[in-house]
C-alpha cells in the first residue's frame, strides 16, 4: 500500500540535504550518461559496417575469374580464366544445397535513348535469382523471369532514376528502350538501397547479352547466396571449398590468388563480429565499472547520511519504529535518487547522441543511437543499482541501538 508519510518523509531529507542529494545524483547521472555515450557508439559503428552491405544479401558471394600468376601442371603462369554457362551450371547443381540464390553476371555500358533523351548507363546481363542476390525491389510491373532466359528476350529492368532521367513522368513499361542501338521493351522499375548507382543501372537477360554481344556462353562474373542455416564459420569453410573446387576445374595452382577470386560475405561478418565483440566487451567492461563506481560513491554518501541522521533514528526506535521501516525508507531514498539521476544520465546522453547525430560520420560513425531495450535495462539496472546502493547503509541504519543513537553527538 502507498504510504504518504513514507514518501513526504523521503523527499523532505532530500530537499534539506540539496548538495547531498545532488552529489549523490551527479555519480550515477554520470555513469549512466557515460554508459549511453559508449554503446551509442558502438551501435554507430556497427550501423556504418552494416550500410558497407546494405544493398547485396548479407550471405553473398561473388566470385571473379583473372589471370593465373604461378605456373601449374606444365601450364604457364598468364592463362586467363574464362567463367562460362558450365560453371554457373556446375555450381548450381554441385552444391544445390548450400547455395540459397545463383546468378551469372556480364558488364556492359552502353548508350540509351528514349525519344530525345538520351544517357550512358551501366547494364548488367543476369539470371532471375539476381533480385535476392542484389536485394533488388520491384515497384512497378516484374524483374526478369526464366522465360525471358530461355527465349532470349528482349527486355529490360530499369532503375528509378533511369526511368526519372528518360521517361519524366511517363509509365515506361510496355515502351521500348534504345539500348546499344538494339530496341529494348521495358518490363520493369526497380528501387535499390545502394544508393544512386545502383539505381542507374539497366538490368537483361544473361541469354540476351550472350547472343548479342559475342555469341558465346562467356559469364564475367558469378554470384550466389549460401544456404542461410549455415554457420559464419560453416560459410567460411563453404566459400573456401568452392574456390578450391574451382582452381582444380582449372587447373590453378592452390597458392594462385589471383586466377580465382572469392569474396565472401561471411569472412566480413566473422570480421565484423569479433571487432564488434571485443568493442562490445571493452564497453561493457567500462560501463559496469563506471556503474559500480557510482553505486560504490551513493553507497557512501548514504553511509554519511545514516552517521549524520543517527539521533534521528534513534529517537524513531525508541517511539516504536520497527527495524525493517527505517530499512524501507532508507533503500527507497536510494533508489529514488539512483533512478532519478540514472534516468536524467540516460536522456542526457540520448539527447547528445541525437545531437551529434551525422557530425561523427567523417569518424565512421552512423546514426548513433540506443536501443529500446537498452533504455528498459538500464531503467531496471538503476533501480537494482539504487537497491544495491542503499542496502548496507539501511542494514547499519536498523541496527542503531536507541540508548546509543541518543547520546551521539
């Protein structure tokens, strides 16, 4: 039940004793603000990883055919390795279970016009899968599908600011775009959270640009997606078992880095993982300690106030004052000041870093921020905290002996 007096008790020792209060107030407003501070930067940090990727599936893999560099079963060094629809094939079906999405890649960059407007844009020649791969969003009409592969369609995806720099404000689906001088039907409009690049670009049919532009079964590039069940470290061996199956297909030597190349999502996870960990850890090993200064130093200053308040307490028991009462209104004062201070610390820091705010990018940090759970564990953190705080100096309070709080001077 809700005791009036208990509480009009409490606050009228805080507002006598102000500077007390304060300097109570003050350690742990300051552990708190400082705890906000550190994990708002940490979660800026990772915020600015995390938009490196933002715009490819975070289990991505890119695979890159070169030049060998070292000489290799009576095969001189200098080969260039060609990546065809044997490969995409192989991988496909090899590995069915592992690979979530697959698409081949040929680069182009080529002059398109519609009616009097007229630009240079990047195209890229896939296969359907691309969408997933490339986190691509559809917002107008379909991507490319498997019959457009099959029948070697004529047809395009454009992004946003293609459509905005060509079309204006005209529906482009069903028109036909110029395309390297060939007539290209537009069958979609996609949007891309990689920014304006990737929104200038032209998507077609791997089967198209293999028919048009050099009649051969030739890929550039080779993308896929592994099976998201696995593991960081299950994707790691994964990417390292395909590029080491693809030197044996042709004939590179293991210690050749350049012939084969592998980009694996997952080893920039595993990287960003342990650096975000160990960042984490430093905090947190910063942050608890500060906390427990600021609960040592509320500690303290209620230790002083128990020695100063001891006539006090003394004269409570000798008029009847139960022991577990003045305990109460001992650890209710802590916690109160502790909560109140932590919660000022917490918004404090919110606010600096709402304020800071895209200032600390040029220092690699995004959008630094708190969580809602974060702000819910340290509210319950300050009230366990304010707890803690002032159960010692309760204890010492309840045990006071009438007779002896008397005659204290």
């Amino acid at each position: 039940m809700f005791d009036l007096d208990l509480w009009r008790e409490i606050f009228q020792s805080i507002s006598k004793n102000k500077l007390r209060s304060l300097l109570s107030g003050f350690t742990v407003a300051f552990a708190i603000l400082l705890f906000t501070l550190l994990f708002g930067i940490a979660n800026g940090l990772e915020n600015t990883f995390n938009s490196f990727f933002k715009d490819d599936a975070q289990n991505i893999m890119f695979i890159w055919a070169g030049e060998t560099t070292k000489p290799y079963k009576g095969l001189q060094a200098g080969r260039k390795i060609q990546f065809k629809n044997d490969e995409y094939d192989y991988l496909k079906t090899e590995f069915g279970d592992k690979v979530q999405y697959i698409s081949s890649r040929i680069y182009k960059n080529l002059a398109t016009t519609y009616g009097t407007e007229k630009s240079f844009y990047p195209v890229r020649a896939v296969h359907p899968e691309h969408q997933y791969l490339e986190k691509t969003l559809v917002r107008h009409g379909r991507y490319i599908n498997e019959k457009d592969v099959v029948e070697k369609s004529k047809v395009v995806v454009i992004g946003r600011l293609v459509k905005e720099d060509l079309f204006l404000q005209e529906d482009p689906i069903g028109k036909y775009l110029n395309v390297g001088g060939i007539q290209y039907k537009v069958v979609g409009v996609f949007d891309d959270d990689g920014g304006d690049n990737e929104e200038r670009m032209i998507y077609f049919p791997i089967s198209t640009a293999q028919q048009i532009y050099g009649n051969n079964d030739h890929v550039d590039q080779i993308n896929l997606t592994y099976n998201p069940n696995m593991g960081v470290n299950e994707a790691v061996e994964f990417g390292n078992m395909l590029t080491k199956k693809l030197k044996e297909r042709f004939n590179v030597s293991p210690k050749d880095q350049r012939a084969i190349r592998l980009r694996n999502m997952a080893n920039q996870t595993q990287g960003i993982n342990q650096m975000t960990g160990v960042l984490g850890f430093i905090i947190l090993v910063i942050g608890i300690g500060t906390l427990i200064a600021g609960v040592v130093g509320i500690a303290n200053i209620m230790i002083f106030v128990v020695k100063e308040r001891t006539k006090e307490l003394g004269i409570r028991k000798a008029l009847g004052a139960q022991p577990k009462n003045i305990v109460r209104m001992i650890m209710l004062e802590s916690i109160l000041i502790t909560a109140l201070a932590g919660y000022l610390g917490l918004l404090v820091g919110m606010g600096v870093l709402e304020l800071l705010g895209d200032s600390l990018k040029e220092y690699f940090i995004t959008n630094p921020s708190v969580s809602t759970n974060l702000v819910v564990g340290a509210t319950v953190l300050l009230i366990i905290a304010g707890t803690i705080a002032g159960y010692v100096p309760a204890i010492r309070a309840a045990r006071i002996k009438p007779i002896v709080a008397l005659r204290d001077e």
